[in-house]
C-alpha cells in the first residue's frame, strides 16, 4: 500500500495526500482536486513519480530483506491507498505464515483496505495517526494481531515528511522503537530537498491547502531519525541505491545529492 496515515472525514474537495500520491502512481482512486493539486506539485518537481515508482521498489525489497532475516510480524504505518504487491503480499511470497497490520486515518483508505482484505485472516487494518504512537502501539487490536514479545518490523515509508517539527518525528520514531523487542527492525523513507530546494516553497504551498502539509527538510534533517537503531547495509541512501536488484537505467537518477532517503535499522 502507499502512504499517508494522517487526515480526517471523507472530503472529495480538498486535495487528499493518500489520493495524490494514488495519481502519482497512475491509479484511479483520486477527485478532480487531488489531480489538480497533483498536477500543481509536478510543475515544481516533474520527476515526482519516479521517486514514487523507486518507493514502491523499495518496500518490495525491504519486505523481502526483513523475511529473510527471520521477521513474520509487519507494522504498516501509514499504509495508504491499496496498490500492487502490498507487504503482506510480498511477505507471503517469503513466509506465508506472516501477519500484517495496515495503520492509517484516512476513511477512503480503510474502506479501500477492508473491503480487499476482508478475506484475509492474516492480515489486520486499523484506525491510526502516526503523530500520536501511542494509540497504535497501545490498541487491543494490534496486540492482539502481533506479538510484541517476538520481533516485528514497523515500516514508515514517505510518511514522516508529512509530520510536522512540532510533532517530533524523532521522537515518534523513538517511541516505536523503544517498544520494539530485540531483533526488530524499522525501515523508513523520506523526502529531501537537497537536490531541488528552490522548488520545496512551491510544492509545501500546494500541500497547505491537502490533508496533510509536506515539510521539506535536508538530508542532515532525516539521517537524525536513524539514531538508536543499527542501520544495515548500505545504510541511509537514495532509493535506487537501496541494494538493487538491477543497475540504474534511468538518468533521472543519476546525481550527486540525496532527493528521497531510505535505511532500515535493526533495534538492539
């Protein structure tokens, strides 16, 4: 699934981050005010839907990296909109014996969830807002879907540029991860505006009239939210550098300064 876990009531007028990031994609889960927004967006930053594309790339090898090592208990945090080849459909693919939990506030989005996953035991959709962490880790449901004494991995992908400074996304990262057992993992992405910063005010004024703002930050701003975890190789990087399972073919992403960072991190 793509991203966003933030939002409120169903509102086809206001331009939703869930369905844009749908349109970016190419789906048809979208209004005309999402398309519009959208279309806004990609006049500052065209190549938008190939770090999308890249995204979605890295979740598939994340999930497939966090099965080999072991790991059969996924959080989703901020799960969006449902796409191809979501988590718990590649863990299946490694370990059908996996469980999953999809996390997000948007009401399209857990109408979209339940209504295609109702036939899947293994798999559980709740009501969630990553800016309070607490309410997820604490939810009966969650508990009682995963176990808390065995390892999980929680996955935060293009989420956390949509929380705000004020909300402390480091300190929401920490929070899960200190309720994580040993040998848990966290993989997360995010936006950074190193390589387009003149186009962040742009694209942050598009997203103040959306469901969620987008908070453009460097990557000395991200690498942070990595602390207190054991990042595996190849560490913090661009999404396409995120072991490859292919070598780079598009020039769009090909150069020198970070634009969409991605690490998962092994909590001790």
């Amino acid at each position: 699934m793509n991203p966003i876990a933030l939002g409120g009531g169903f509102d086809p007028n206001t331009p939703n981050a869930a369905r844009m990031y749908d349109y970016f994609l190419g789906g048809k889960d979208n209004f005309p005010a999402d398309r519009a927004a959208a279309e806004q967006v990609l006049r500052f930053v065209p190549e938008i839907p190939i770090g999308i594309r890249e995204n979605r790339e890295f979740l598939c090898r994340a999930v497939r990296f966090l099965s080999q090592q072991g790991i059969r208990q996924f959080l989703d945090i901020g799960a969006g909109l449902p796409t191809q080849r979501n988590v718990h459909q590649v863990a299946a693919e490694h370990a059908p014996e996996s469980r999953t939990v999809y996390v997000d506030n948007d009401p399209q989005v857990l109408s979209h969830a339940r209504a295609l996953l109702q036939d899947s035991p293994q798999v559980l959709v709740v009501r969630g807002d990553l800016r309070r962490p607490d309410r997820i880790l604490e939810d009966p449901d969650v508990r009682a879907h995963l176990d808390f004494g065995q390892p999980i991995a929680v996955l935060l992908l293009a989420i956390l540029h949509f929380i705000s400074d004020e909300d402390d996304p480091a300190g929401i990262v920490a929070r899960i991860r200190q309720e994580l057992p040993p040998g848990s993992y966290m993989a997360m992405s995010h936006v950074t505006v190193d390589q387009r910063p003149q186009a962040a005010p742009g694209v942050q004024q598009v997203y103040q009239s959306a469901s969620a703002p987008f908070i453009a930050r460097m990557s000395s701003e991200v690498l942070p939210l990595f602390e207190g975890l054991d990042v595996v190789e190849p560490g913090v990087v661009d999404l396409h550098r995120w072991r490859p399972e292919l070598p780079v073919v598009d020039p769009a992403l090909e150069h020198d300064k970070p634009y969409f960072l991605c690490g998962i991190g092994r909590v001790g």
